[in-house]
C-alpha cells in the first residue's frame, strides 16, 4: 500500500509538473497546404522526454510577415503556465491567441475561405507585431487596409476569444522562436495543437486526492 502511495504521488508531481521548463524544439520546413493564410503544417521535433521526437503537426503563426517557409531551429517549448511574459505577450493574450487558433485549426479549408482568413488576422491582431510590404508599421495602419466587414468580423473574433479565456479556456503549448532564430525576420511564435494544461492540472490534483484518500484509510 505505501508503494501505491508512493507511486501516486509520483505522478501527479510528474503531471503537475508537466512542461514546466521550456525544452529545445525544431520546426522543419512549413507548408500551407490548406490555402496561403494558416495553419502550416512540418515536421516538428522536440526534446521533451529527453531525446528528440518528431511528428508532423499542424501550426499557427502568431506574427505576420515571417518567412515560414524556412526551419526554425533551436527554439523552446513552453506551457501556457510559464509562457507569460514571452516577446512582451502575457498568459492572458497566449490563451486568446490559443483560443482562436483551435477555431482555425477546425475550420481550415482549400482554397481558404474568408471566416479563415479573418480568424488568422484576428491571430496577428492580438499578436502585435505587423508590417506592410516588409516594413513594420502600427496596429492601426496595419488594421486600415481592411474593408469594414473584414474589420468587424477580425474584432468580433478578438472579442470572442477575450470572452472564452476571461470564462477560464486555457490553451496548449507554444513553440517560441527568438529574433535571433532562422529565418531570423522577428520574433515567432507558433502554437501545437496539445493537451490544455488545466487539464493535466485536474489530472494531477485528482492523483494527489486519491493519494490522500489512501494516506488517511492507512492511519486509521
């Protein structure tokens, strides 16, 4: 019974802990497959078990104007819970940009159909960064070129993601490429469709009850 414990207790300090510090990750070359705005699609490869592990996976630019079609190396994989803070974005954003990213994952089609390609904008709307013809301009000149339908429409998104997390959604893990990293045109963030960390969280906190639940029948 106390190796049962034990072991419980084990894992739920493993699951608890999950991701939390950011591993090495590679990202091969990228296509869009599904039209010329997102998801991209490559081989990714991360260390998270300790030795490298590639699987090909769906993506999500977060920046606008990056050459995603060159492997990104030597970037780091971050949890939702650790990721505040990265290239001047905070947790909150992350889980927005996180929460619009699962709605272009699940409605990505060829050719890319409009919802799609405003869902990707509202992405690049909260992601901060933004350039014209190669050249990094603000929010608002960047907004400006839109008609007023793809305006509402990129706001409307925005807004509902600000909704979803402030009611508690919690996204999945990000890959985080420095202004240094290959193609090297700015920071880069992607995000990888993953389990949400609230729910290896419950996971362990269930683990660590059950535990206790065994703990006190063992003293009576």
């Amino acid at each position: 019974m106390r190796k049962l414990l034990g072991i419980l207790l084990l894992l739920a300090l493993a699951t608890v802990g999950a991701y939390a510090d950011p591993v090495r990750v590679d990202v091969g070359n990228l296509t869009t497959p599904t039209g010329a705005i997102g998801p991209y699609f490559g081989n990714v490869t991360d260390y998270t078990t300790g030795s490298p592990v590639t699987t090909y996976q769906p993506l999500i630019c977060f920046v606008e104007g990056n050459d995603l079609g060159t492997p990104w190396t030597n970037g780091l994989k971050y949890s939702i819970n650790t990721v505040g803070g990265q290239f001047g974005l905070s947790t909150t954003i992350y889980n927005e940009l996180g929460y619009l990213a699962d709605q272009l994952f699940a409605i990505a089609s060829i050719p890319a159909s409009q919802a799609q390609t405003n869902l990707q904008r509202a992405i690049w709307y909260l992601g901060g960064y933004f350039k014209l013809g190669g050249v990094a301009v603000s929010q608002a000149t960047w907004f400006a070129q839109f008609n007023a339908a793809d305006q509402t429409a990129i706001l409307t998104y925005v807004t509902g993601a600000q909704n979803a997390v402030a009611g508690g959604y919690v996204t999945g893990d990000y890959f985080l490429f420095g202004p240094g990293s290959a193609p090297g045109q700015g920071p880069q963030p992607l995000i990888e469709r993953a389990p949400e960390p609230t729910s290896l969280l419950l996971l362990g906190s269930g683990i660590f009850g059950l535990a206790g639940a065994i703990r006190r029948k063992m003293i009576r």
